[in-house]
C-alpha cells in the first residue's frame, strides 16, 4: 500500500537522523533511494529522479536563500540590522516584540514566497534575540508561522494562484476573502505557540554565521531611513510585479521588465548591489570586508542547501513512484462535502508528498468535479484546498528543513514545533472557510 510505504519511509528516516544520528543530507537520499527500489521505479533511472528532484528543489531554492543570506549578513556586520531592530523595539516595546514581528511578517508575506520573506526578516529577528536576551523561538517563530499562514492561504502565492485557475475563481476576491480567514488565525497561533510548555522548553541558539555577533554603538550604525529602505527594496519590487500581473493582461516589453526585475532572484541580486555600496564603501567599510560578509553568509548556508535538496529529492521520489495518482484515484468516489474533501485531500496529499504546491494542483483536480453542482463560491474551494496544503510540514517538505537548520533545531524538537502548528493552522483554516462560505450565502440574495 502506497501510504504505507511513505509512513515507513519516514520512520526509517527519523531512526537513521536520531538514533543514528546520520547526516540529514546522506540520511534523505537513503531514504529515497530505498522508497524508489520498493515503488518500482527502474533502477536505471533511480540517479535521474534524484538529480531531477534535487535540481528542482535547489534550482528554486538556491539563489533566493543565497543572495538573501548575503543581504543579512551585509545588514548585520553594518549594524543596519541592529538599527531596525532597534526601531521595532522602540515602536513597540520589548514586551511587545512578538506582536512587531507578526505585524511585520504579514506586511511583507501577503506577497512573498516563504522562504524569500524569511531570509529577508530572519536576520531582524536574530538581532532582535541578541539585543533583548529573548529565546530564539519566542522571537523567530512568530515570524515563521504569520509568513506560513500568508504563504499557504492567499494567491499571489503559486498553490492558491493555480487552484484559483483551475476553479476559474477571482484571484482578488480569493485574497480579499482569504485574509479574513489568514490574518486571525496566523496571528492566534503566532501568539499562542511559543507559549506552549513544549516549545517554551526548548532554547536552540542563533546558528552560527547567519548573524554578526557584535553590537553596535549608535554613531556606528547606518541611518534608519538608509538602513529600512535597502531592507524593504526587494519588498517592494517583488510587490510591484505581482500587482502589475494581476492588474494588468497583455504582452509587452515594460511588463516583461517588471516581471525579470520583480523575481525573486534578480529583486535579491540588485537588493544586494545597493547592500555593498549603502553599507560598504558609502560607511567607511572596505570591499573586501564585504566580502568577507558575503563569503561567511554563503559557507554558513552550504549544509542548508545540501539538505533542502535532498528533501527535495526525496519529495520527487514519492511523486515518481505515483503516490499523488494513488490518493487521487482513492479519494475520486468519497461522498463528503465539496469544501471538507477539498481540504482533506490536500492534507492526505501533502503529508505523502511534502510538497504544498503538488498538494493543492492534484487536490483542486479531485474536487473540481464537485464544484460545478455545489453552490459553492469557487474562491471558497481555492482557500479550502490551500489550507489543506500546509497541514502536517515534516521530514518530507523542504521547507521543514529551512526551519530547522535556522532555528538549530533536532528533527524531532522541529517536528513537534513546525509539524504542530501548521496542522492547527490548516485546521482553523478550515473552520474560517467554512464560516466565509456562510456568510457568503446568508449575504447572496
């Protein structure tokens, strides 16, 4: 049975990275090479699905976390980070340090991947953690569940944008409904999480590389205004193309423009040209010494690379091995409420395959039949299949790995924490849906 296998792919995994305690790069190709042998795909063609897998995942990943672990360090070793952190405190107070990085990470998450948001955010918080003494999680995690919830609920983002397609549903009205639901429940959770016992207990410390350790006097840092504006500059371009493609249609060379400069990539690359020039040479810093900023960034992220990668492989394997065909063709004859078997099928999906974005696509091709009959607003289903698809983040999601390594966290202490609370935030999910979908029919005349 397909879910059997992939249930104990991941027990294997977790013995070799705990018990055994295995590299979890080396520990994540066994594993799929070992779930590719039992699927029956070709031997032959086992070192291509993981080539392919890995490429993919790096291919996406790779340049948007290089460049955005450069713009950190940069900002750090200036002390332009040290100066926003210390604006966010000023603004709202230590005690309020929680609420700051919610407030921040939703701004900057509406339209921002996941992973681009919290490169750029995460040194903040690291520096705000060295300033105020706070626990790692208690200032970071806040900040990664408000970006989770933003990514995986609303369309500029590619799984709700691509379910909002397939549904022919409005991909305004599915943001504009859709942050009814993301906004309370990404804010209840960020609030509630490191609060509990089993996250409050645990104290994994800054890794090392990612942040400057020293601290800054207030005649040696930037200016704030310098300081926000090289911070939020890719902010702003990769907004700036994402409302220009939904605003407008068409071809034309201005658009294709907007779209090259607004990817996260070349947004990050020029990010990072203004970074050496702002707080290089224009402060009094050397080159090389930027350089070396650079240099000490990119060895920071080398392990980081090498097991989003293999996660990336493994997740490969899994749809290789027709695992998402298996739950799709099981799932096709379920009697269940359109808007609660889209979900749970995108949560069947996503706990197999790991990845969010083939969760949501095969999850809305299972539920697009159902639609048509329903009554059911179409943007309601695209919410509903995209809260699914952040349920159950584990050993087979890249991003789970991104947490991990950045909060120098165990895969086990990872799972409880990131595992945990994306499983409450596709569950609430659900509820604020289902309360949307309501008041939309009380509301239709």
């Amino acid at each position: 049975m397909p879910l059997l296998v992939v249930g104990l792919s991941v027990v294997i995994l977790l013995l070799l990275m705990t018990r055994l305690r295995l590299n979890g790069f080396a520990a994540l190709l066994l594993v799929a090479v070992g779930v590719a042998l039992v699927r029956g795909i070709p031997v032959a063609t086992i070192p291509d699905v993981l080539s392919e897998g890995i490429g993919d995942q790096v291919g996406d990943t790779m340049l948007t976390i290089g460049l955005g672990a450069m713009v950190g360090r940069v900002m750090g070793d200036s002390g332009a980070a040290q100066r926003i952190a210390g604006r966010l405190l000023d603004a709202f107070g230590p005690r309020w340090v929680q609420v700051a990085m919610v407030v921040t990470a939703m701004l900057i998450g509406v339209t921002m991947f996941y992973e681009v948001a919290f490169i750029i955010i995460v040194p903040i918080a690291f520096t705000l953690v060295r300033v105020t003494g706070a626990k790692l999680l208690w200032v970071g995690l806040p900040m990664s569940i408000a970006l989770s919830t933003m990514h995986s609920f609303l369309p500029p983002h590619p799984g709700p944008t691509a379910v909002a397609a397939t549904f022919h549903a409005s991909a305004g009205l599915t943001l504009f409904y859709g942050l009814f639901v993301a906004v309370p429940a990404g804010a209840l959770v960020a609030l509630t999480w490191p609060r509990l016992p089993f996250v409050a207990r645990l104290t994994p410390s800054i890794p090392k590389g990612l942040v400057s350790d020293r601290e800054f006097g207030d005649e040696e840092m930037p200016g704030l205004g310098l300081s926000l504006f090289v911070a939020l500059f890719p902010v702003v371009l990769i907004v700036a193309a994402a409302v220009t493609e939904m605003a407008t249609s068409g071809e034309s060379p201005l658009l294709h423009l907007v779209a090259f400069i607004g990817s996260a990539p070349i947004a990050l690359l020029l990010t990072l040209c203004l970074a050496v020039w702002a707080f290089g040479p224009r402060i009094g810093r050397s080159l090389s010494d930027v350089g070396a900023s650079c240099t000490s960034a990119a060895q920071a992220m080398a392990m980081i690379l090498l097991v989003i990668g293999a996660g990336g492989a493994f997740k490969n394997v899994l749809v290789e091995g027709g695992i998402s065909e298996y739950i799709k063709d099981t799932t096709d004859g379920w009697s269940v409420s359109p808007i609660v078997l889209a979900w749970l099928v995108a949560v069947i999906l996503r706990i197999a395959l790991g990845s969010a974005t083939v969760a949501v696509v095969t999850a809305s091709g299972v539920a697009l039949p159902l639609l048509a009959g329903s009554g059911v607003h179409p943007e309601v289903m695209v919410l509903a299949v995209a809260c699914g698809s952040i349920a159950f983040s584990h050993v087979n999601d890249p991003g789970f790995w991104l947490f991990k390594e950045y909060f120098n966290l165990s895969v086990i202490e990872a799972i409880k924490v990131r595992t945990s609370y994306t499983t409450v935030l596709a569950v609430l999910g659900l509820g604020g849906v289902l309360v949307v979908e309501w008041v939309l029919d009380v509301l239709s005349p």
